[in-house]
C-alpha cells in the first residue's frame, strides 16, 4: 500500500485575511505542517497558502 497525505490548504492574503473556499493539495511526503504557511505549492496554488487540515489516505498498488 502506499500512503498519500491531502491537505486542505486556504488562501492567505499579506494583510492577514484569508480565502473563502479551501482546496486540497495531495503529496506522497509528509512535508506540510497543519498550521504552516507556505508558499508556491505548486500549479494552481498560487501565492501563500496556509494548512488548514490534512487527512491520509491508502492506494493499494
């Protein structure tokens, strides 16, 4: 089995204030921390994004 980690991640803004709707990043590495700040995540997450959630998910092979 291999594990996949989906984090929710919301968009944050310079000024402190924060998106209104969350999407989901998925990573085969556990890199992101719920609560952290990062920015660039890749396509289509542009800018800072700030880690909301993270659940794990297993994909039989």
């Amino acid at each position: 089995m291999i594990q996949q980690y989906v984090y929710s991640v919301i968009r944050e803004y310079p000024d402190g204030s924060r998106g209104k709707r969350k999407k989901k990043f998925c990573s085969f590495e556990d890199s992101l921390r719920v609560g952290g700040l990062y920015v660039h995540l890749g396509p289509g997450f542009p800018g800072m994004q700030r880690v909301v959630g993270m659940i794990t998910q297993e994909i039989p092979e």
